[in-house]
C-alpha cells in the first residue's frame, strides 16, 4: 500500500512537471532565441557571412512596339540612352523604352558576361551593311563596373566576341555603386527578311570577380 | 486507496506531456536545423528586346 501511494505521489509530481516544462517552453523559446541572435554582454559571437553573388535587372525589357521604316530610307535607327529617352531615326517606333539596369545586390564584387541570342543577321536578315544589332555598356553608379575586357561606352555588335564578353571584372557591390546601364541599338534594314514580330533574349552571368 | 491502473494513467500522461513537450521545443527553436553555408558564386538574369517591323510601303510612282 504504502508503495503504491508513493508511486503515485511520484507520478503526481511527474505530471505537473511535465506541465510546468512545457510552459516554461513555450513562454522561453522566442525569448532563448532572441538571445541568442541579439543578445550579448560580453564573450564573442562567430558568424560567417558567405559569399552571395546576385544580380537583379531592375528593368529587363526593352519593346519598341510596331513601327516601319520611313517612306525612302534605307534603314531606320533605334537606341535606348540609359534612363532617358530613346532615340528613334528614319522610323515612326516609340521612344518610350529605357536601358536595361542591372544591379549588384549580392555581398561581393562580381564579374559580369554578356550573351546575345542573336546577331543583327538572325534577327532581321537583309544586307549586313545596313543593318545593326549593338550594346553599349555603362556606369549608372559612377564606379560600378571596372576591369572588364570588353570597352565601355562605346556601341558594339553584340556576341562580337566567340567567347561572352566580359564587361565587368569588379562589379561593385556598394549601394552608391553597383548598377550599370545595358543599353540596345537596333538598325533595321529596309530590305530586312524576318519582319513581323521579333526578339532576342540577352542573357547576364556573374561569376566570382576578376 | 489509489489503484495501480491510477497509477500507471499518470506515468502515461507524465510521459505524453513530455514528448509535446520536446516535440515544441524541437519545432519551435532552431535546435537540430542545418542552416547550410549560402554560399552562391553565380548568377544569372535574362533581359528580352522586342520589336514588331511593319513593312515598308510602297513608294508610289509618280507619271509625270
């Protein structure tokens, strides 16, 4: 008898502590875990931030609409300018689109390649000399992009190189300093064979820096 | 007079309470997660240029 009201007793004293645990769990935890990521007096904290390259194209698309070559030209001319508006020559398309922005948001400088889908002859046929399809790469953030083997600031056939042209080899990651204009020019051909609608996806890679 | 049947009902509840009881904890804090390095040392975006080229009209021939 007496064993047996002291096992109960003993389960008694089990149950409320079980009880009294899993409060204690449930009010602590969130507070535990605060102090373990914002917390401290003194003593040392070791965190490893790794490295994140990420790119983000603020602005990805660039549509020019419908449009035709005017009555007697040769060719007409279209070029994004960065944040400004485009210019359009010898052709009625719209003016309204703007450079591609491509910004550094990882934590370590990168290196940037550009990769074109098509040339200016598979993307409009015709004439090779009167038709273009060019990009132009540049600082939005003045610094953000240096070391590349490609020049900038100039217009250049895209995929003019067999190997992906390496704009960037230091592609910053500051905020004041980590976005760079793509900016598009299309000369299209009087006599170009592939009209109707017609697109071409650029493709941007970054690697480790340098 | 307590019975065995009693008994051996708590030391299950006892127990039931605290298996929850590891199992909130264990959902609720981070113990036991791997977390991993995040490391990534690529990426990549696409951008797309579009047009739709209307063809040009004819040039009328004027007769005289």
């Amino acid at each position: 008898m007496a064993e047996n009201n002291f096992l109960t007793v003993v389960a008694v004293i089990a149950v409320v502590l079980s009880l009294l645990n899993i409060g204690i769990i449930i009010v602590k935890v969130p507070v535990i875990k605060e102090r373990i990521t914002g917390f401290a007096s003194s003593g040392y904290v070791n965190v490893t931030v790794s490295t994140q390259i990420t790119i983000n194209l603020t602005t990805d698309t660039i549509n020019w609409g419908s449009g035709v070559i005017n009555a007697g030209q040769e060719n007409a001319s279209l070029n994004t300018n960065g944040a400004l508006t485009a210019t359009v020559l010898r052709g009625n398309w719209t003016t309204t689109p703007t450079a591609i922005v491509i910004a550094n948001i990882g934590n370590v400088n990168a290196s940037l390649t550009l990769g074109a889908g098509k040339t200016a002859a598979t993307f409009f046929g015709g004439n090779a000399g009167d038709q273009a399809y060019q990009w132009n790469v540049s600082n939005k953030d003045v610094g953000s992009c240096n070391g590349g083997t490609e020049v900038m600031n100039t217009w250049r056939n895209v995929n003019s190189t067999a190997v992906p042209g390496k704009f960037c080899a230091q592609f910053g990651t500051l905020l004041a300093a980590n976005e760079i204009y793509l900016d598009i020019k299309l000369v299209i051909p009087k006599l170009a064979t592939l009209t109707g609608a017609q697109s071409d996806m650029i493709t941007v890679t970054a690697d480790p820096a340098g | 007079m307590v019975s065995k049947k009693a008994v051996v009902v708590l030391v299950l509840i006892a127990i039931v309470l605290s298996i929850i009881s590891a199992a909130i904890f264990y959902v609720d804090s981070d113990f036991g997660k791997n977390y991993g390095t995040g490391e990534k040392t690529t990426d990549s975006g696409s951008a797309k240029v579009s047009i739709v080229i209307n063809s040009q009209p004819q040039e009328v021939q004027g007769n005289g």
